[in-house]
C-alpha cells in the first residue's frame, strides 16, 4: 500500500502533471488509509495530506507517515503549499474533474490562476483497477456478507411476505455480517435504495435510475429498490442488494422462485448461466470491455436468446453486461459494447447479465470475478442455481 503514492508520482511526472489534488474520500482513503476529510497534494516528489477535521482520527488511520499530515481547513492555504513547489509559476494541476462541483472547481482557479487544470480520475481510476492481495481479501469479506443476505432470503421468502420486508432481512443480515451501510458510486445525486429488489410483476418495471432490473421503490421519489407488494405464489424474486465491508465492495445478484418454477424460466435462467459460465471461462488479461460484451452477445445469439438476452421489453436492451468493483460499486473497466479500455491482469469485474421474455419471464445472475492469466476465479460465494422455496 505505500507503493501506491510512488506509482502514483510517477505517472505524474510521465504526464507532465506538477501536482495532484485529491479531495474524493475513495481516492484519499486508497492512497493513505483514511476517509477522515482531507485533501491529498502530491507532486512528483512529494505529498502532504491536509486534513480538514478528525486530524486524531487520521493519524491513526493512515498507513503513510506521520509527518506527512497537516491539519489543514483552508483550500487556499493547500494551494499556496502546491503553489509554493511549483517556484509561484501556474503549473499543469491534476484534479479530479469528473467529481468536483462547479464551485470547488472555481474555487480552484481562483486560487491558482493561470494554472492548466486537467482531469486526474482517469489516472487513479486506471491504477485502482488492479486489485492487491489484501484488497481481495477485503472484497472476500464483503462477499461473506453478501451470502448472508442470500440465507436471510431463504430463511424469509414466504408467500404474503412484502418485498420490503424481505429486502429488510437481507440488509438486517448484511449488517450483522459486517455491511458498513452505505454503497459509493461515482456518480452527482445517485439514489437507489439499498439495492434493486423486485418480484412478479414488479420485475417488468424497471426505473431510469439504475440501468437493470430496479424494482419499483416505494414512492416515486426513489423509484427504485423494494415495495410493500405482498409477493405471491408462483413469482420470480430478484435480490441485488450489494455490500460493503472494509470499504470494498461485493454485487451479487440471486433469481429466487416462491413455489415451483415453470419450465419456460428454468430454461431462460439455464441459458443465461450458460452464457455466464462462457464469460467466466473466456475472458482474459488484455481483452477489452467490448470484447467481452461481444462474446456475450454471440453467446446469447448462439442460444437463440438474442431477443431476451439484456432486454428491458418493448424494443429496450441494455448493452453493459458488467463493471469493475472495489473501492466504488461501479468502477472501470466497463464490460460494454461502448469500452475498449483494456482489462488488466487482477482486476475483478461483476458480471451482471439478466434475461427477460416477452411472456413475462425475468431471470438475473451477478457474479464477482477476478481476472488472472492463469484463470479466473469466482469470489462470490452462495450457489449459483435457480433457487425454488
């Protein structure tokens, strides 16, 4: 882990970047071990974290040294301290663009005018995608969670019982399990519940809010998550209610059926995992996330599921089968016909692909993967079947 400044610093000076500024707490806290709010100014050969408050909680946070933190409130004062390296000349900044509101922005350049402010995400988020060991082993605890979910489903799926209640076990078991309570996604003004649940009709209601099988919410201020509909015999049930433990994150998603499943959903749940199963065994350091996309689609074609396979229904399909995950629920590479960023060896990317027919029929499987050059390995860890209670 304190590595990953240098990487870091190096980058920086191949890009001619004179400084980073990290203000994004998942940035802060992959590069110096706390979410206390801070700042992190990094050159090419140095850095200080300024730490805005909870200054005693950060130092015994940090896996950086001591001497590196400054307790510090002031965005000017932080910038005069770049400032100060750069000899007082406007210099090329790196900060993270994609995050920052239009007025922290302009209070950049008001302190630093003159200065060439580019975007820096793209180069955390490209170092981020390769997962050290005890970042795996962290993203294996939040699958640990994640399974109690999936058991607390088992243990709570009645007929009569809301999606709402049910969605209430799973959350109450993946926090006993050590869900810290919250997801991050990098998105302004994201929202949706505590995760996609649905069932029966629900499932072909799907929201603009998260692209994928969404439930309806409870209101249409959040439209998106469980509902107080009573879930009957006979329905499909969807659960994607994803975790975090340690600050990682695990997204798993189950087909659950209240009753016996008729034989037009076990052969749609069959073939998706069929496709499921081709990507786990295919895909490989170096493809790009449309390669994969492309392999999944010819899978699917193959199967002559090509109608069903990602569709929303009346003429709707998405064309993002998946996406990195760690430190954010969602992070690159994304695994789409859009991506041709590179998947590199250690990353772990979920897969997470559904069918829906035209009949009616919804079925949805989500895995983690993580991606080696001498195979992958599946990190999530409840059965991956067709569960009929």
């Amino acid at each position: 882990m304190k590595e990953r400044i240098k990487v870091l610093q190096k980058r920086l000076f191949a890009d001619g970047i004179d400084a980073a500024l990290l203000v994004y707490s998942r940035d802060v806290l992959y590069y110096t071990g706390t979410a206390q709010p801070s700042c992190l100014l990094v050159t090419p050969d140095d850095y200080t974290l300024y730490v805005r408050s909870g200054f005693e909680f950060a130092v015994q946070d940090v896996f950086i040294g001591r001497e590196k933190l400054a307790e510090e409130r002031r965005l000017e004062k932080v910038l005069a301290g770049a400032l100060s390296r750069l000899a007082g000349k406007p210099g090329k900044i790196g900060a993270e663009l994609d995050i920052l509101t239009a007025e922290q922005y302009e209070a950049l350049r008001k302190a630093c005018p003159g200065a060439d402010f580019v975007n820096i995400s793209p180069v955390t988020l490209e170092q981020r995608k390769v997962k050290e060991p005890g970042e795996i082993e962290r993203l294996r605890r939040a699958c640990d969670a994640v399974h109690a979910g999936h058991e607390a489903v088992l243990a709570t799926l009645r007929e009569g019982v809301t999606e709402l209640e049910l969605a209430a076990a799973v959350e109450n078991a993946h926090r006993l399990a050590g869900h810290e309570g919250i997801f991050f996604i990098r998105l302004p003004d994201f929202f949706m519940s505590r995760g996609p649940i649905g069932a029966g009709p629900n499932l072909l209601r799907n929201s603009g809010v998260v692209y994928t099988i969404t439930g309806v919410g409870m209101s249409p201020a959040v439209p998106a998550g469980p509902s107080r509909r009573a879930i009957g015999r006979g329905e499909t049930v969807i659960v994607d209610i994803p975790t975090l433990v340690e600050g990682y994150h695990a997204d798993q998603t189950r087909t659950y059926c209240l009753g016996k499943a008729g034989q037009a959903i076990h052969a749609l749940y069959d073939d998706l995992q069929a496709i499921a199963d081709h990507l786990i065994g295919a895909i490989r350091p170096g493809m790009r996330g449309s390669d994969v996309y492309q392999m999944a689609q010819q899978k699917a074609d193959g199967l002559g599921r090509s109608a069903e396979f990602m569709s929303f229904g009346k003429g709707k399909a998405s064309r993002i089968i998946g996406h990195g995950i760690g430190l954010e629920l969602n992070e690159p590479p994304i695994l789409s016909g859009f991506d041709s960023s590179l998947i590199p060896e250690g990353c772990v990317v979920a897969l997470d692909m559904h069918m829906m027919a035209d009949g009616g029929g919804v079925v949805k499987l989500e895995d983690m993967i993580h991606v080696g050059s001498g195979g992958n390995e599946i990190l999530t860890k409840s059965p991956r079947q067709l569960f009929e209670i």
